[in-house]
C-alpha cells in the first residue's frame, strides 16, 4: 500500500530521479517556460514553487537550499535577482500548467510548465518582433 507516500517515482532509482528533476528545473528558470509530461510537469512545479518561495525569502539559508537543486550559479542567481522579486507581493501559485496534447510515439500527455506572468514577459518573434523593434525606434 501507498497510503501518505508523496511523489511521483518515474521508473526510476532515486539518485536519476534527482537529476532528471533538477535538470528540468533549471531549464524552467533558465527559458521561463517548458514542455515536458504530465507527470514530470507537475513534479518540477512542486519543487519549482518551494525555489521561488526560497528565492523571495533571499537570505542566506534560502540560497543554499536552492543550490542544492539548482547547481548552476548564473541560473541561481537570475532566480533570487530576476525571478523572485516579480513575486514579492504572492503567497505562491508562482506558475501554470497548461496541458496540450499527446505525444505522437508513445500517446503521453504533454503539458507546458511557465511562470504565470510568461506572456508579458516574453519576447517576440518574426514580424512582431521587427513591428515592436520600429515602435521603439520611434
């Protein structure tokens, strides 16, 4: 019986769980959004929202937590310097999950993971990117 037993195990032992997590992670808060399954999705935004809750927290223990899961210091310190401060003012529910379809090989549902402010963020691209580029040139 599983009764109580948080998390999702993936096949996997736990020492490539720990990786696999951590690598999707750190790509969520190094291109603010990713598409991955259901199931991974919804692990990294477990770990990924305690990230943000530690990098609005800021002092030092917060930063040594992260580092623990995200090893690379440029991505760590974009979390506590660009990332975290766009959350100051909420009480987590720092991200969305949007589900969007089946793989073609193996029918697994997909979902894509972003930051709930990802499209005003986001930068544009191809003639929008050339019209907001003109904008500004003006």
């Amino acid at each position: 019986m599983r009764h109580k037993v948080d998390g999702r195990l993936f096949g996997r032992p736990a020492n490539q769980r720990k990786a696999l997590l951590r690598g999707l992670v750190t790509a969520l808060f190094e291109n603010q959004r990713i598409e991955t399954t259901v199931a991974k999705a919804k692990e990294t935004k477990r770990i990924a929202e305690r990230m943000i809750t530690f990098g609005i927290k800021g002092d030092l223990h917060s930063k040594r937590q992260v580092l623990t899961v995200v090893t690379d210091r440029t991505i760590a310190s974009k979390l506590f310097n660009e990332i975290a401060p766009r959350f100051t003012g909420r009480n987590g529910g720092y991200l969305r999950l949007v589900q969007t379809r089946n793989r073609l090989k193996d029918s697994a549902p997909m979902a894509v993971l972003e930051f709930i402010d990802y499209e005003s963020i986001k930068k544009p691209k191809g003639k929008a990117a050339k019209e907001a580029k003109a904008e500004a040139g003006k």
